[in-house]
C-alpha cells in the first residue's frame, strides 16, 4: 500500500467515525431515531463493503503474483546448485 492510499483510508475512516457518532449521539437523545439507525447501517454495510473489496485485490494480487513466479521458474537465467 502506498502512502497515499493510506491517507485515503485514514480520511475514509475519520469520516465513518464522525458519522457513527453523530447517530448514536441522535439515538441517545431519542430525536429522529430512524435516520440515526439508517446512518448507522449505511455506515457500516459500505465499510464491510470496502472491506471485502480490499480482501478480494489482495487475493488477485497473491494469485497474480504467484502465477507471474511459476511462468518465471522455467526460464530463469541462473540455475540452482544441487548437491551431490
């Protein structure tokens, strides 16, 4: 991960935060309920969201790495010293 893309997350998730606690700040004070609690699962079904998304790139980038490293095996410039 680059640098840049960890300030991305860092803003993603500061802003998450912010809107989970202004939910369960509406829900505590029993003022409009509903859109506290719709704040709160849209919050958290788009960071499971994001979070899926992530752990499928990092699958595809293991495969795709794992297959560029088998094709690479055959055609290797040095050769392995065996012992006798």
């Amino acid at each position: 991960m680059d640098i840049l893309e960890y300030r991305t997350w860092i803003i993603f998730y500061l802003i998450s935060f912010t809107a989970l606690l202004w939910g369960v700040f509406l829900s505590t004070q029993g003022v409009l309920l509903w859109i506290s609690l719709t704040l709160d699962i849209i919050v958290m079904g788009v960071n499971f969201g994001f979070l899926v998304g992530e752990i499928r790139t990092y699958r595809r980038k293991g495969q795709q790495l794992r297959e560029v490293l088998k094709s690479d095996d055959h055609t290797s410039i040095i050769t392995p010293v065996r012992d006798r």
